[in-house]
C-alpha cells in the first residue's frame, strides 16, 4: 500500500506540468504469477477506462498476444491498479482489476492504448532482449519499475531503456 501511495503522490505532485492522460506509472515483474500495472490520471478529471486496454506482445513478436479490456473509471489524480488474479495476497489487495490472462515475462512488451491508439509503452514491439530490457535493479525482469516523472512512451516500437524513465526496485 505504501509503494501504491508513494507512486501516486510523486505522480500527483508532478501533474501540474504536464496535459495528458492515462499512463503506465508502475510495472511489477516478479516471480511466479506477481505480476501488476499501475495506471496514473493526471488530469482534473476522472476519465472511463472503457475505451481504454492494455496489449502484451511476447518474445518479441509484433503480433497481440493479450489483450486485457478496462473498465469503470479513474479519478482526477488517482491510480488504477491491475494485477494477476493468482498474484500473493500484499499486490490482489491493491489492484482495481484482476485478470486471469496470460501476462508478461521480462522479454515482453507492453502498450497501453485508447480506441487503438497507443498512449504509453514498455519494451520494444518486435524486439526480443533476451531475459529483459535494462539492467542492474532497473530491469523488466523480477523488478518493480515506477515512473520518475509524468512520461509517456506513445512509440513501442523505439528503442527502450528503463533507466531513462524508471527507478528500479526488487
């Protein structure tokens, strides 16, 4: 819960500066089925999460894999939380929205999209990095990503380093 607050209230306190929608704020890879997505609004609005979905492409593959379908809503400057429903009890007793499709490894990219149209990524689409992207502590492998700043990523097919907008967590 305290990682959920800390990743809001950073995302808060930088809103002001930037008008745009819906992103990815933290990327959770952890063992087994621990797996979890942290959508963050910073607009003054709540906004309706049903045109909104959340692509995973595997092993470098351009092609979806997983398409996970939003929905209800997400107030002004409030996160939303998806996680996998087989995930420890500490992550299901934070998320919004548990799934039972098949979710990402470390070599997996991921989008975030609104009618289509891509708002935010992680990874690169047709890339496979071998285990992850990154390295060290930030890396798409059995790590927690949380976003440094207000950033999107609307190119999943550029190049990507989490370093660049990720601090890393075990």
């Amino acid at each position: 819960m305290k990682i959920r607050a800390l990743s809001a209230t950073i995302a808060m306190l930088l809103a002001p500066a930037v008008s745009a929608e819906l992103f990815i704020s933290e990327y959770v890879e952890g063992s087994g089925n621990n797996k979890a997505l942290e959508l963050y609004n910073p607009t003054a609005s709540a906004i309706d999460l049903a045109d909104y979905s959340i692509q995973v492409y595997f092993n470098g593959s351009t092609t979806v894999g997983t398409t996970i379908n939003l929905s209800g809503n997400i107030a002004a400057g409030a996160t939303f939380v998806i996680a996998d429903n087989d995930s420890v009890a500490a992550l299901l007793a934070l998320t919004d929205l548990q799934v039972t499709q098949s979710l990402w490894n470390g070599d997996d990219a991921i989008t975030l999209s609104k009618s289509g149209v891509v708002l935010d990524s992680i990874g690169q689409l047709g890339v496979d990095p071998g285990s992850a992207w990154g390295s060290g502590s930030i890396t798409t492998a059995n790590d927690t990503l949380r976003r440094t700043a207000i950033s999107y990523d609307a190119d999943p097919s550029d190049s990507f380093d989490p370093a660049a907008q990720w601090l890393g967590f075990a």
